[in-house]
C-alpha cells in the first residue's frame, strides 16, 4: 500500500509541474504576465490559509524571522514567478521546463557559495555536465528561433538563480519552518503586490481575457499552487531527498511532450540530443548530494 501511495503522489507531483509551464504559456497569451502571476497568488492563497487554520498551522514565522517573510514574498514568490510567466511569452513551454529543471545544479552552486557546503569530485562532475548541456541547449534554440528568444531565456535563468539563492537563505533561517507557513501568507503578499502593480503598470483589459486564461490562472493558483505543493510534501514525507528529486528529472520531458502533442511545438533535433547529457547531469548532481546526506547521517550515529 505504500508502495502505491508513493507511486501515486510521485506521478501527481510530475504531472503538476509538468503540465504548470503549459498553463502559464496558456495564461499569459491573454493575461499580462505580472496580473497574471498576482491572480494565480490570491487563488491559491485563501485556500493556503484556511489549510493554515484548519491544521492550527501558524501564518506567521517565529519572531526575528517576520522581516523575511516579506523578503519571501518578494524574492521567493513575487519576482521569480513573474519572470517565468513572462519568460513564456518569447519561448516555448518546454524549453522553459528544461532551464527550470536545473535547480538542483542552482541549489547546489548557492548552497557552497552562501552556506559554504564542500564539494566533490561527483558533484563538480555533474555540476559540469549540466551546465555545458544546458548553455549548448540554449545557443541551439537561439540559432533556430527568433533574435528575441534570448529574452525568455534570461528571464528564465534569472528566475532559477534568485530562487536558489532565496533556497540558500530559508534553508539557513528557515529550515524546520512548516510548508503552509512558508506558503501561505508570502503568497497572499505577493499576490496582492503583484496583481496592484499589475493594474496599474499593465492596465489589463478585463473584456480581453480568454476563458483558457482565465482557467488556466486558476489552474495555477489551486491545483499547482496547493495541490502540487502538498504533493510534494507528503512525498517528501514518504521518500528521501533523492527519492523525491527525481521529479525535476521527469517533469521536462512531460512539458515538452505536452507542448509538442497539443501545439506541434518542438525543440530542435541538437537540443533534443542534448537533454541526454542535461539530465545525465542532473541525475549526477542527485546522486552526489544523497551521497553526502548518507555519510552525515553516518557520522552522527
């Protein structure tokens, strides 16, 4: 039964973040990119919090730690999820799914540049590996694709670096912190900030949104926002670190074949090559930071 159980939640987990990237391509076609990611916050929020209250969870951080909620709400939740919906509107889903799925390799480079983690040759290898497939990755689909393309990929990359360095800061200040915690009340934050500076920055016309925008915001904010989330952690309940990291293994490749299935949409033939040695790499990276994990574990029993 816990075998099924996991095998369930691990193929909930992958088909959310595999079919997220396709629902924000969806949204912002209609939806101006900031609106856009300050509505899915405010679906997902009122849901969150009454998780919060249900569970008796508390809203807010221990005391000392309340001046970062806000810098969570902005650095964690506000900016890298406006440049990953906005990154969508110059590049394709899949292709955004792909940089996205190297977070692993961007927790791992922040976590010894700011927790000051020592490395291997194992993770030096995978760190390696990645990073020369994704760049060549990246100059393939410039080659084949319009001069602007460039633009999604910086946002996109961007929004990898700011949230692994946001990664680094919570696991150092925030680390036996509850999920709806983190979550709930940043993203209330976040989402009244983005969709204020949206309306009037953006000035978005109601009259012109689609219904798949309008769904696929929503899909955003409740299913992935809450239902992705609590998958994810009651996956990481059940498995080790490793374990549950494979998904940003498997999630990349869903988005591509999604995209690929619905719009005809494909990355190049080279790019297709490369995933090979991305995922290579990022499977590298894994198995390095399990390696670790299981020789602490060690020295302290």
């Amino acid at each position: 039964m816990q075998k099924i159980i996991i095998s369930v939640l691990f193929t909930l987990v992958s088909l959310t973040w595999g079919t997220t990237w396709l629902a924000m391509k969806i949204a912002v076609e209609t939806i101006p990119p900031i609106f856009a990611t300050g509505m899915r916050f405010i679906f997902a929020a009122p849901l969150l919090i009454f998780i919060a209250w249900y569970t008796k969870t508390p809203l807010l951080l221990p005391v000392g730690q309340r001046a970062f909620q806000l810098a969570i709400s902005i650095f964690y939740f506000s900016i890298p999820f406006t440049l990953m919906i906005y990154g969508e509107t110059y590049i394709s889903s899949g292709l955004a799914a792909i940089i996205f799925a190297n977070m692993p390799v961007a927790i791992l480079i922040t976590s010894i540049l700011f927790l000051h983690e020592k490395t291997n040759a194992l993770q030096i290898t995978g760190l390696t590996i990645a990073i020369i497939a994704l760049a060549s990755i990246l100059l393939a689909e410039t080659e084949t694709h319009a001069c602007n393309h460039w633009q999604g990929m910086v946002a996109l990359i961007s929004a990898v670096i700011i949230h692994s360095v946001m990664y680094a800061q919570c696991k150092k200040r925030c680390y036996n912190v509850p999920v709806i915690t983190f979550n709930a009340l940043p993203c209330f934050i976040a989402g009244l900030i983005l969709s204020s500076v949206g309306w009037f920055v953006e000035k978005p016309q109601l009259d012109t949104f689609s219904e798949y925008s309008i769904y696929a915001t929503i899909y955003l904010g409740v299913f992935a926002g809450v239902f992705g989330i609590l998958c994810y952690f009651s996956l990481q309940q059940k498995v080790n670190a490793f374990q549950a990291s494979i998904v940003f293994l498997i999630f990349p490749l869903i988005a591509v074949s999604l995209e690929n299935y619905l719009y005809g949409c494909d990355l190049s033939f080279g790019s297709m090559i490369l995933l090979l040695p991305l995922i290579c790499g990022i499977l590298i990276t894994l198995l390095s930071q399990k390696n670790r994990t299981t020789k602490k574990q060690i020295k302290t029993h």
